[in-house]
C-alpha cells in the first residue's frame, strides 16, 4: 500500500461514490442472511443489522461457505442470542481468529480488510474491498454508505485465517518441540504461572516475617519492659496481614481462570478429538471408555483448585525456613534436614507402589463402570430372563474386586501418611530438645525458640501435604498420559476444516474394486476382492444371513467401513480425496438404529440439513409418510421430542423421522438399512417401497432387506454368503443358483 500512488491511495481509502447504491455483494448478503433466517435463525430486531453485517462479512472472507455449513454452527448456540461475542465465536468456529482496535477509518490499512466497524453508538458496518473501490455497508439501513462521514475513532474487528501448524498444541509444532500435547496447551498459560510463582514466593517471604515479628516482640516489649514499640509491631503485622489477604486473593482469582480456561479447552478439545476419530477406533474402546475420556480431565482440575498446587508453589519456603533456622540456632536447623531428607525418601518409595495399585484400581473400577452401563441398557432382558441372581452374583464379584483394589491403595497410602506425620513429629521434638538444650546454655532466647517452632512447620508442611496428596498425584499424572495418548490418536477429519467438496463430483456413481475387509486378524473376512460398478440412479438390493456383511458393505460409500485392501469410487473419484465430514453430508443414510436427540423435532430434522426450511421439513415427513402424525402433535414441528418415551410409544414415527432426515438431506446417493419387522408390519414398508420407487433413475439407492418384495424393486441384488464373497445380479438369477 505504502508503493501506491498518493491519488489512488486517496481514492481506496476515501473514494466512495457521492450517491452509494447496492451492488451484488450486499444483496448477495441479504440472501445469505434470508436463506439462515429461513432455517430458523433466531435474531431479535436489534440484533438484525450485526447479523447481516457478519453475513456480509462471511461472503467477503470465504465466498464459497455454503449456507448449511455456517448454519449448524449458529444452531449450536441458537440459544444464547447474537451479539459481538456470539459473532468472535461464530468466525472462530470457522477458524478465523480477531483482533480489536480502535482507530480511525482513513488510518486503517486496506490489505486488512474486510473488516467489522462499531461506532461509537453500536452501529454495525461491514468496511471492505469491491474490486478497486472500498465500500462500508450499514447493516441497519442495508445500504452502503460514504466512509468520509466517519471522522471519529470507531471500534474495529479484524479477522484473519488461523493456520493449525501455528498453534503450540499442532503436531507439527509438538513434532518441532518434542512435547506432549498437554504441556504444549498448558505453556500458553506460562505468564500466568509465573505471576503465580511469584505471588507464592511473595507470600513466603511475608511468612518468614512473622518469626521475625515474634523476635521482635520478645526483644523490644517483652525484655525491654516497654510498651511503646507494641503498638508499631501491631500496626506493621496488621500491614503484614494486608498484604497476604491481597496476594492469596489475587492468586486464588488467578488459578480460578486458569482452572476455568484449561477445563474448557481440554474439553472442547477432547470432544472434538473424539468426534473426529475413525468408526473403528471408537467402536473398539467401550462406551465406559468414552465417558472416561471426556471425564479424564477431572483430575487436572483438582489439581488446580486443590491444595497440591499451593503446596507445590509454596516448596521454596522449605529452603528459606531452613536457611532461617541456620541463622537462629545453627544445630536447630539439624533435625529438620534429616525430616525432609526421610519425606522425600517416604515420597519416592510410596509413590511407586501407589501408582501400580492405581492403575489396578482403575481397570477394576473400569470393569464396573461398564458392568453398571451394561445392566441398565439389557435391564429389561435381565428380568424377563430370570437373569437377576445371576446378575447380583457378577455385581457383588466385580464390586468386591474394585473395592479391594481401592483398599490396598488406600492402606500404602495411609500407611505413607502415617509415617510422614511420625517424622514431622521427631523432628518437632528434635528441635524442642536442641532449642531447650540451647536455652539453658544461654545461646538461644524463648522467642527465638518460638521463631523456629513456626519456621519448622512452614518448612515441613509443604513436604507433608505432598506425601498426603501421592494418591492424587498419580491420578493427575494419569490424567495427563490419557489426554497426550487420546490427542496423539489420528483423526479421520479434520472439523475445523470447512472447505466444501465440489458437489458436481459425487454424481451418484459407485465403483467398488477388489474390496477386502476383516476387523480382526483372527476373524473371518466380511469381504474378499469384491468388486461391482453401480450406475447412478440404479437400486441395488443386499441380502444375506445375519452377521454376512450387510450393514458392512451398505456403510462402504460413507466411508464408516474401512477396507484394508481395495478402494471406494463416488463418482469417479477415491472416497479418501474428500474431506469425510462433506462426504456424509452429501451421502444420505437411514441407519438401522434411528437415533433422537432431545429438542423438538424441527431440531432432529434439522441435523441432516441445518438450512432447510420449515416447509422442506414438512415435504420430507409427507414423503417419509409421517405428515399425519406430525398434524397430530400439539405444537407441530416445534413439539418437544423425548427420545426415549417416543422410541417406547411411537416406534413407527421414530423410524419416519430417519426416512425423513435421510431424504432431506440433498444427496445423489441414498442407503437404507436393514429396517425392525415391527416397524415394516405397522406400514413402515409402504413409505420405504414408494422411496424406493421413486428414486429409480433420479437417486443412486442402495438398501438391506430380507423381503423378497423389497428386493423385486432393485434393478440388481447382491447376496452375501458370509464368507466374504457375494452373488450380484437380477434376484430370479440368484434365487435358481442358492
């Protein structure tokens, strides 16, 4: 910008027309905005010109973000309004990070834009490139505006793209590095912790004041027999007092939002790991397994709103109090020594045996939890079986090998505990005995005395919290390996990466070549060297005896089975080439297993295309055949789902509403797996044969039934043996070779 003519810098900066008028890229956003707030969007009046504004902003900034991305990123947070905030969140979601600053509009440099200026009275405007000119749209009047009116400082939001391999916590910086994942996040925090250690090595100096204050009192008052200098001591210890209650509360404040800050990101960073993980990685670890993953870092929080980090903080007084104690009485420093020598020594034997029984007490605990998960999900089952002595029988085995873990830990524990109190107490006594020997010999005074006896506690407590808290500190060190392992784990996406995949590519044909797949070395192969092209807009129907690889190869073009050998075609191009995430978008799937979310049903819909309208929503329930009963509910599309109570009372709708999401969603592919007998026979098979109809020639469709009916509707069948080979081609064929 600096290189630019003086005249044409003027022009960029200033130049806006005399009489603005609205160009594309405005009623581009007022579509865009129309098209989110058609989705229900919900935006009070006021809020209305910043939302456009960060309309027009996302077109500026990615012009090619489809409005169903951004709008399942503002139904997330639907319920917390739009404001500036909800908007810093919004852009962050789509990895741009802000600056803020306040400036003048002719000082702001042009390659940063676009931009979001607030005016002093929260007018909210969009300050962007057109080509060679600069526009400023006004969101309240929807209409661009003359920069030059704008003579006064203005609040200015900058956004620019966040690179992943800039982050401390990216792998290619942890690679540069050579540290955890934790220890990455938790150097962000590096100032914070040093203002920390600061304040604690501040208040142990304020600490080693009161003997000294003692020492004072006892030679100015109490020998000298004057009463004067008291009432100075007092005014200095109330000084003293003053200043710990400020310290203590200011590092209190601090720690708080540093617990605060690391329990969101370790969070939010853990449940988007885990959403980003393969199917298999996830299917092979238990559902106690996840909810340990996500609870893991429980114990880091601990650590830092318990006493472990303040005793860890405070270890410095140790030094102090015994360089102290040399000063005071030389040989009264001795027998603390020899107890910090024997707590460290306690520490380093006890924390080894503490952490073997920890970690047997966390497969056993582990054991139960899933054993507890187990007996309600199959409670049912459970008493119609006559299963619930048996069942007590495993309870009270499983629970008693938990508990008998937990004691053995928590026996060595107290066992270290015991001994870290015996020691603390021989070394009280030890420099009792040398204090009084000291006395007698008039080398040492009461009140010195009285200075070590304090001295001694502030040395030694530090040591012998730490001994207390080994248990804790074996489970915060646990924790932190769980993060490191689950973070280290590979994604199959990446959900911070929104970059859409080109529609045009997934035209609807599938070519599956030489596909085998096993999920495990010693079990058999579901496919072996399977191949077959399906053209687009053919129905293709599998069939095959329990446990053939149905659901398996159904899942092939979604990318949810993993072939070790062979690879997926869509459209003609390797289904590994896309981003998973928009592959799944652009793929419909009606699951064997409906699952519902709580919130109202234009919720549950919506999670297949954030952006339909509620008349979209409407069409797929009347083709899904669902509209009668959708007219009987009290609040129509807005009547809040129980998924629980409608799955037990409703069965057929809850399998209408999956019809529904899968023919929502504008996909060139559509899979329908195997359905429930029950749902078929209420007149779920009705709706899937009019689908199944319709779709032939205009949607490639693949679906999973046993029913010969279905299966007459498919141009081709394929039939799975079970032995990783199958039979592909019309049904009659396959019915004269079985």
């Amino acid at each position: 910008m600096r290189d630019l003519p003086l005249d044409m810098l003027a022009q960029l900066r200033h130049g806006a027309p005399s009489e603005p008028k609205l160009g594309h890229a405005e009623s581009a956003a007022q579509l865009f905005y129309a098209r989110l707030k058609g989705a229900d969007w919900h935006v009070t009046p006021d809020a209305e010109p910043l939302a456009l504004c960060f309309c027009m902003l996302v077109l500026r900034l990615k012009p090619t973000l489809h409005p169903r991305s951004l709008a399942a990123i503002i139904n997330a947070s639907a319920d917390h309004g739009f404001d500036r905030m909800a908007l810093v969140n919004t852009m962050a979601a789509l990895g741009y990070r802000y600056d803020r600053v306040r400036l003048m509009l002719t000082d702001l440099d042009i390659r940063v834009l676009p931009a979001l200026i607030v005016g002093r009275d929260g007018q909210a405007l969009v300050y962007y490139r057109d080509g060679d000119d600069i526009a400023l749209f006004d969101g309240a009047t929807r209409q661009l505006v003359d920069p030059t009116q704008y003579r006064q400082e203005v609040e200015v939001y900058l956004f620019s793209r966040l690179n992943p391999d800039d982050l401390a916590t990216s792998q290619t910086r942890r690679e540069a590095t050579q540290q955890a994942w934790f220890l990455s996040l938790f150097s962000r925090f590096w100032p914070h912790l040093r203002s920390v250690v600061l304040m604690g090595i501040s208040l142990n100096l304020l600490a080693l004041l009161v003997p000294a204050l003692i020492l004072a009192v006892y030679a100015f008052v109490i020998d000298s027999g004057q009463i004067a200098p008291l009432q100075y001591l007092a005014a200095g210890a109330a000084l003293l007092l003053g200043f710990e209650f400020t310290l203590r509360r200011l590092r209190s404040r601090v720690l708080t939002w540093m617990m605060a800050r690391l329990d969101y990101l370790v969070g939010v960073s853990s449940y988007d790991k885990l959403l980003g993980l393969s199917a298999e990685a996830l299917n092979t670890a238990g559902v106690s397994s996840q909810i340990a993953r996500i609870k893991t870092f429980e114990a880091v929080r601990d650590f830092l709103c318990g006493p472990l980090i303040l005793s860890a903080i405070e270890l410095p007084v140790t030094v102090l109090a015994l360089v102290a104690l040399f000063w005071i009485g030389g040989t009264l420093a001795v027998p603390i020594l020899v107890a910090i020598i024997v707590l460290v020594a306690i520490t380093l034997i006890a924390r080894r045996g503490i952490a073997v029984r920890i970690r047997q007490s966390a497969v056993e605990g582990s054991k139960m939890q899933q054993f507890i998960l187990d007996t309600f999900t199959r409670l049912e089952s459970i008493r119609l079986d006559g299963l619930a002595g048996i069942w007590m029988d495993r309870f009270l085995h499983l629970s008693g090998r938990e508990q008998f873990a937990m004691l053995r830990m928590s026996r060595l524990a107290a066992t270290a505990e015991i001994l870290a109190h015996l020691t603390v107490g021989l070394a009280t006594l030890g420099l009792l005995f040398i204090g009084t020997k000291q006395i007698w010999a008039g080398e040492l005074a009461a009140g010195a005395l009285i200075a070590a006896m304090m001295l001694q506690l502030r040395a030694l407590a530090p040591l012998h919290a730490i001994v207390g808290m080994l248990p804790r500190i074996e489970q915060l060190r646990n924790a932190i390996e769980q993060i490191d392992r689950l973070m280290d784990m590979s994604e199959e996406i990446d959900l911070n990466d929104h970059e859409e995949v080109n529609a045009a590519a997934l035209n609807g044909q599938i070519r599956i070549r030489n596909v085998s797949l096993r999920y495990g070395p010693k079990v058999p192969a579901v496919l072996s060297g399977f191949s077959i092209d399906i053209a687009e807009g053919e129905v293709i129907g599998i069939t095959g005896g329990n446990g053939s690889g149905k659901s398996t190869l159904l899942k092939l073009p979604l990318g949810l089975s993993t072939p070790q050998l062979g690879a997926v075609q869509l459209g003609g191009f390797d289904i590994r080439q896309f981003n998973a995430a928009e592959l799944r978008e652009r793929v419909a799937y009606f699951p064997q297993t409906v699952d519902l979310f709580s919130g109202t049903l234009a919720d549950n819909l919506r999670i297949a295309m954030p952006i339909a309208r509620n008349a979209d929503l409407e069409a797929a329930l009347e083709e899904a055949g669902a509209l009668n009963q959708l007219r009987s509910l009290p609040d129509g599309l807005q009547t809040v789902v129980d998924p629980a109570r409608l799955s037990a009372s409703q069965p057929l709708l809850r399998e209408r509403i999956g019809l529904a999401r899968a023919l929502l969603r504008p996909a060139q592919v559509l899979l329908i797996d195997e359905r429930p007998a029950m749902a078929l026979l209420a007149g779920l098979d009705r709706d899937i044969e009019r689908v199944l109809k319709q779709s032939r020639g205009h949607k490639t469709t693949l679906f999973v039934s046993s029913r010969t009916d279905f299966l007459r509707l498919a141009d081709r069948v394929i039939a799975m043996t079970g032995d990783g080979r199958a039979q592909v081609g019309p049904l009659d064929k396959i019915m004269r070779t079985a």
